[in-house]
C-alpha cells in the first residue's frame, strides 16, 4: 500500500496476544470499600510468584501457546481483572469472581493436554494452588459476599477434589459405576471415551480433568453416597490408568 509521500507501509505483524474485551467508559476515581477490596485480594494473587502465567493475556507466539485462541474462547487474565474493577465493569462482586476462576479454568482447559509437557503441568497446579489462595483470602475479607459455589468446595483445591473422586470411584460395584458413568456423560460428556478393547468389551474412560465444577460436584456427591472401604481382593471397575494418570476407567465387559 502507499503512502506517505509514495513509502511503502510496513506490513502489520499478525496479533498473537490473545485479550479479553476491553472495559468501556473510563477509570473511576472511587469504586467502593467492596470493589476496593475485591481489588487488593485480586492484586495480592498477583504479586505471588506463581502468578505469573496469570498476569497478562497469552501471546501464542511469545508464550508458546499454538492454538491458544481455539481451545480457550474465554480468555482472561489477573491484570485485566483488576482494569476490569477499575473501570466499574463489573455489576456485581460476584462477576469479579467469576473471571477469576475463569482464570484458572482457563489454564486447566489448555494444559490438561500432557502434549504441552512439564511446564504445562507445572502451571496447571499453580493454577489450583492460586484458586485456593484466592478463595481463602476471599473468605477471610467482611466485605465482599461468600459465592456458595466457593463455599461448598471448602478449601478450593480443585486437584484434591478430583482425586477424591477417583479414590471413591474405585470402590463403585459394577451397576454404581454405570450410574457413575451416565451421570458423567449427562453433564460432562466430553469426559468420556470409549475405547473398543476387543471381545465385543468397551472400556469407557473418563477424564477427571475434564469434568465441569458442576459435574465434579454431583459426582463427589453421588459417589460419598456410596462410600465403602477400598476393595482388596478384586480389582476396581474404576481405577487411573498406569500409565497416563489422569483418567479414570470403567469396563463394560463385566456386564457381559
């Protein structure tokens, strides 16, 4: 293109920072005791050294991120949380909440692919450890009101409660890991695989890191319904693979 007395414009470098919307309007001079709060505990999860992943909006190029933009069709960040505030963007505390944990479903949404390797992992449980500092400093602060979603997790430890399921799923008799499974595949049916073992047998796979807050929650439910002991003579229709570690699997041979 020309211009510029007849020069020749530099071509645009293609924009591989992936941002959240923009706030409108402009930044507020006060924001209220609550929003002022909300903004120091937000800020606080900043300052620790694991959050850095979390601070600015992922480049795909500079952060080695491929594909970012079409696994996370939310993104979100801690810095734009805090303009967010800021600005007045949020109606409600309980908005500011939800981008947080967006946040970090974010980070579970990308990296629970082990194809993105150690690092992946690694930034994978800071997210959980961050989710919990957050909701603890969240509850600790009298102005800003207690989400009940946060409330029934208790400490916030996403990886624990995942791994509780596993624990408890392992103990399931053959038709309570079918009710396990088809409330699974009711809310969260992109957890499950099935997998053609030969024989006319299928084992169904479930992915724990997959499962939505929802899905999770019903599920701890339903399976401390049937708690028992962990069986030692036989082995568990549920159990984590030996090999990957993160899924739970169920075989459909034994209906047979």
């Amino acid at each position: 293109m020309e211009g510029n007395g007849g020069a020749t414009s530099a071509p645009q470098k293609k924009r591989s920072r992936i941002y959240p919307p923009a706030p409108t309007g402009k930044k507020k001079a006060g924001i209220g005791k609550p929003f002022a709060a909300a903004k120091r505990i937000v800020k606080k999860i900043s300052d620790d050294p694991r959050a850095a992943f979390f601070l600015r909006p992922v480049d795909e190029l500079n952060d080695g991120a491929p594909n970012y933009s079409a696994i996370v069709t939310k993104p979100m960040d801690l810095s734009s949380i805090i303009t967010y505030i800021e600005y007045a963007a949020y109606a409600t505390l309980e908005e500011v909440v939800e981008d947080v944990e967006q946040v970090w479903e974010n980070c579970r949404l990308y990296n629970r692919n082990a194809a993105w390797g150690t690092l992946g992992r690694v930034v994978f449980i800071w997210a959980d450890l961050l989710q919990q500092e957050f909701e603890e400093e969240w509850k600790k602060e009298p102005l800003v009101p207690k989400p009940a979603s946060m409330m029934a997790r208790g400490g916030g430890n996403w990886l624990a409660e995942r791994r509780q399921i596993q624990k408890l799923a392992a103990t399931l008799t053959a038709a309570e890991a079918h009710a396990f499974l088809c409330l699974v595949e009711a809310g969260s049916p992109d957890a499950c695989a099935a997998r053609k073992l030969g024989n006319c047998a299928t084992r169904c796979e479930v992915d724990v890191l997959q499962l939505s807050n929802t899905t999770a929650n019903a599920c701890l439910s339903f399976l401390q319904k049937q708690a028992r002991p962990m069986p030692t003579s036989h082995v568990p229709i549920l159990a984590w693979p030996r090999e990957e570690g993160d899924d739970l699997t169920y075989d459909e041979s034994r209906f047979t």
